[in-house]
C-alpha cells in the first residue's frame, strides 16, 4: 500500500470514505513526517493537537455521511493567514507571540470543508523574499538537493517557501500560500510541487497579514493539478469583508482538468526570451512544454507583451508603496513588539520597536516605499509605475482578446540555488520573479507545474496564464502538462 | 537617482525606523541602487495613460453606514503591550 504521505489530496479522500484509514491515522502520519524532518524547518508552529482534534472530528462527519471537499485533509498553513488562538508571526519578529482573536476567511473556509491544520508554515518574511532567506524563524531548507553537490542545502523558494517544502517533502498533502509577485509559483517550481496564483479577487484577503494589497493573492499548493483545483475549490469565494473579493460563482474547478485541450491556443510571449539570461536549459524545457500541449493537440503562437521588461521595476515601486503603508500598523501599541525606554516618548517608540522589530529586506522594502511616496515624488514614482502597470494589463488583455486562451511561459529563470550562495544585490534576488511578477500586475490567474529535472536534477516548473478568473482554462491545460510531462521524481530525502 | 545621508535619514524617520548613523551610508547607496534600476520606468511613454487604479474591472461595492461588529474591548486589546481597562497605555505624548 502506498504511504499515508504519499497520497494524493484525491486518493486520501477516497481512502478516508472507503475506510481505508482515519483521519487521525492521516493526520498521524505526517505529524510524525513532520519530527522526521524538523531539520528543513518548515513549520514555525507545529499544531499536533489541534490537527489530532481536528481529525477526530472529521471522522464522526465522514461516519456520518458529512464530509466536505478537503474532509481530513491534512494542510500547512502558511504562517500569514490569521488563525483563532493560534500564534501567528508572519515570519517577523515585530509580530512577537500575536495570538490572533479572529479566524481569516481562507482559513476558515477550508476548516468548514473539514481540512485539519498540521501546522503554520514558514515564509518570508511579511513574504518578502523569494528564497525564504528573510524569515526570522530561520531559513527553510529544500528537501531538494543537486545530484552534482547533493550536501549542499538549497533554498525553497519564497515566500511561501514553508508550504512548498512541506508539500514536497510529504509533510502536508497541501499548503495554502500567498503570491503578490511570484510566492506561490515560484517555491512550487523549486520544489517540484503544484501552485496557483488565483485571479485577483477570487480568494478573500480578510485576515491575512497585507504585505501589497493591489496584488496579495491567496492560493494552493499541493502535488496535482487535481488536487490544486479541488483546495481551491474550498479556499475560493466572494467575502463580504474584503472589498475586492469577487461576486463571482465558484465553479467546480475538478469538473474542468479533464477537458483536455484539443483546439485551445497557447500564447508563447517573445519577450520571455530575452537575449541574455534565459539559460538553454531552461529555454529546453519551455519548448518540450509547447511540444507537450502541441501533441495534446493545442495550437501554439508566438504573442508579444511589449512592457514585459519594465514590469519588475514597477512592481518596485508598487509593492513597497503599498508595504510602507500596510506595515504603519507595527507601532508597538496595539500588538506584538514594543521597545521602549524610561523617559522614551511616543516617536522614540515607533522608531525604537520598528528598528528592532523588521528585519533588513523589510526595512528596505519600507523605505523604498516611503521615498517614493513622499512629497514631491509621488508623480515620479508611484504614479508612473501605475500607469506602466496599466500598460503591462493592456498587453496581456490585448493577447487574449486576439484568441489566445492559456499562455505559457517558465516559472523561473533558474532552478533553485543554495542557501549559502551570497547574494548581496538585492536586485539580482529581485530577478527569481521576472516571469511571475508580470501576471500579479495584471491580476491574471498563474499555475506553475512541475515538468521536468534540470542537468543538476532539480525540478524546474512551467506558467501557465489565463483570462481574469478562467482558473478553469488554466487548470485544464495544466492537466495536460502534467500527464505529458509524468513527473514523478521525488526529494532524495525521501528515497530509502 | 542617488540618495544621500541626509534624504536616507529623513525618510526613515518618516518611516519611523532608527537607523545608527553608521548605517546611513551604505543603506543610502543600497537604496540608490534599486532607485537607479528603477530609473528605467522613464523610456516607456505614459503621457496617454491612465494609471491603473482597480485590478479587477469592479465597482467597490456599498453597505450599509451601521456598526456590525465589536462590543468586546478585552478581546481587542487582548495582543496589546500595554493596557488598561479596554484602552491601550502608551509612553506620555503631550509634555
């Protein structure tokens, strides 16, 4: 019989109906995976009884003829959304041992669909980073390693590089993540896992920790595009407390993958290929995709999204814009972090806890954010950027109303590099999400799937892009990928 | 676009963040380093575009203007670092 962990979100649902197996055997099981493998320090908060709680109950709905979508389903969640009782850190120091009094809406969706919660998952922090390398609870090891230097550890990903290598390592059957310019699509490309930026609007915002909320998107990651669309499923739905959240209908995203994608055009954007950086390998496999869905009997044509190149600038000065707005809120008043002194006043408090609270990329990231807002700038910087961004949607739109339905691109411009390669540019850092962050602007749904090992065995993930709030589209032609592709390779910290 | 100490200085005090003065240089020059990289955002012609103000194409929806949640101060200032009977205490501010 194949391990409780290595089952598929599917598959256990399956087992858990036919009574194969509990939910506190499921959930035991990778409670104990979870020990085994502390050392890629996935989880800042592991919740063992609450999961064992959680799954007791599934069991007396499932006996009873109750169980919802994701019933006994064991999760990470990543440690951004807020969870009743439940520390959550975002990753920083500033948070200290916030105990939300609320449940997010996400979260709260998936435990009404009987999913159990193993624990919070690492990230980022604030989920600002793309190697995980920013978390003040330690870095998150990928259970991925270069057959060349099999010893040497490698980042997950960010910033939901917790939920990716959970996932990937059979420590959860699913994660939730966030992308706002590539945090879900670029850890699951690192780590051979499944991930899907939904289409902005289509999940709630309400209780999780804002970081840049014209692009926080809250999606899943999990081993199969099935079991991506059935999370998201759960997840998915308009919340009257978040503004932005859409009034739109759920449909049911499984019912779609099968469809195949015989007759759908896949847009394959020129600027992807810029002259210098693409690596061949890379390049090699982004074909082997087009070949793949060419084969499932797609057509491909080659499309252009002329502002491609500027969309990492400005997503440089949105994202900080919004994040030095959002991040006000850690005054050291009303939670987490206060650091003051005798004889301090208000002011010498602000500065003091934020100094002491935020870490170096976030701190960054806030003073970008503040300069560029500030008097006399705000035309220069935050303004233009908006206005490039109008261009980098026009593109994208444009593309889709000529008949292209899905387009493809690489996830990322490498596999995954080493925790202790130094890079001390954050520019250079800031290039993992050049072909992520364009589809955050625009507020366009992105799967990323796992398609084949790089030279150096390491997994390395295709895009997928559609319409605003046809994920459907998208998850089909992402089935197709996945069975051309059978990626079945597994960490090397699984094998014997 | 090249900050100096002095701009570094007075936007993190803006941002209410202390950063030690020996700091200031080299966070100056990291910072001109993005700014620099920003730069770029000038070759693309806007003066045509409306900058984008909405990520879906939605109107904001309204509700109604009424209370419909709270009544639990203890609840509230539970996280806090200092608190008195439902109020937050915070360092004196009005000399």
């Amino acid at each position: 019989m194949t391990k409780l962990t290595d089952l598929t979100i599917a598959e256990a649902r399956k087992g858990l109906d036919r009574g194969d197996f509990t939910a506190v055997e499921l959930a035991d099981a990778h409670l104990a995976a979870m020990e085994a493998h502390a050392g890629l320090n996935a989880y800042i908060t592991p919740t063992p009884e609450r999961a064992r709680e959680r799954a007791a109950a599934s069991d007396a709905r499932i006996a009873k003829g109750e169980a919802g979508a994701m019933e006994g389903i064991p999760i990470a969640m990543k440690d951004l959304f807020c969870t009743d009782g439940t520390r959550t850190t975002a990753g920083s120091n500033i948070l200290g041992n916030f105990v939300p009094p609320y449940e997010s809406t996400v979260s709260e969706n998936l435990w009404k669909a009987g999913a159990v919660m193993l624990g919070k998952a690492n990230l980022d922090e604030f989920a600002m980073g793309s190697s995980n390398l920013t978390s003040a609870f330690g870095s998150v090891v990928n259970p991925w390693t270069r057959t060349d230097a099999p010893e040497r550890k490698l980042v997950p990903g960010g910033s939901s590089g917790g939920s990716a290598a959970a996932v990937a390592a059979r420590l959860a059957l699913g994660a939730t993540g966030t992308d706002t310019g590539g945090s879900i699509r670029q850890p699951a490309s690192f780590c051979g896992i499944t991930g899907l930026k939904p289409t902005y609007g289509r999940c709630s915002r309400w209780g999780i920790v804002a970081f840049a909320s014209s692009l926080d998107q809250a999606g899943p990651m999990a081993r199969s595009v099935e079991d991506v669309a059935i999370m998201l499923g759960a997840m998915a739905g308009h919340d009257p407390k978040d503004s932005t959240s859409a009034p739109v209908a759920v449909p049911d995203f499984t019912a779609a993958i099968e469809q195949g994608v015989k007759g759908l055009t896949v847009g394959i954007p020129k600027e992807y290929k810029p002259e210098e950086g693409l690596s061949p390998e890379i390049e090699a496999i982004w074909t082997r995709g087009m070949e793949m869905l060419k084969d499932a009997g797609a057509k491909t044509v080659e499309i252009s999204l002329p502002h491609t190149k500027y969309a990492l600038a400005a997503y440089y000065i949105v994202a900080p814009a919004e994040a030095s707005s959002n991040l006000a809120r850690y005054d050291g008043v009303r939670y987490g972090l206060r650091v003051v002194e005798d004889g301090d006043g208000l002011n010498d408090m602000y500065c003091k806890t934020r100094a002491a609270g935020f870490g170096a990329e976030v701190k960054r990231r806030i003073l970008i954010g503040t300069y560029a807002l500030s008097a006399g700038y705000y035309d220069a910087y935050y303004l233009k950027a908006q206005k490039v961004r109008s261009l980098i949607a026009k593109d994208f739109k444009d593309a889709f109303d000529n008949g292209v339905d899905v387009i493809l691109t690489p996830t990322t411009p490498s596999a995954a590099f080493a925790l202790d390669e130094e890079v001390t540019d954050p520019v250079t850092m800031y290039l993992n999400d050049v072909f992520t962050v364009p589809t955050s602007l625009a507020g366009l749904p992105g799967l990323s799937v796992p398609v084949a090992l790089t030279e150096q065995g390491l997994p390395q993930g295709l895009q997928l892009i559609g319409r605003p709030f046809d994920e459907e589209t998208v998850l089909r032609a992402g089935r197709a990928l996945e069975k051309a592709a059978a990626f079945t390779a597994k960490p090397r910290l699984l094998e014997g | 676009m090249s900050l100096d100490k002095e701009t570094v200085r007075k936007i993190a005090f803006l941002a209410r963040i202390d950063v030690p003065d020996d700091q200031l240089d080299p966070l100056a020059s990291e910072l001109s380093g993005i700014l620099d990289w920003i730069e770029q955002l000038r070759e693309v012609d806007t003066s045509e575009v409306q900058p984008m103000t909405s990520v879906a194409e939605m109107t904001l929806p309204w509700r109604d203007d009424a209370v419909t949640d709270g009544g639990y101060p203890e609840r509230v200032t539970a996280n806090a670092p200092d608190s008195q009977d439902g109020f937050y205490l915070v360092p004196k501010v009005v000399e």
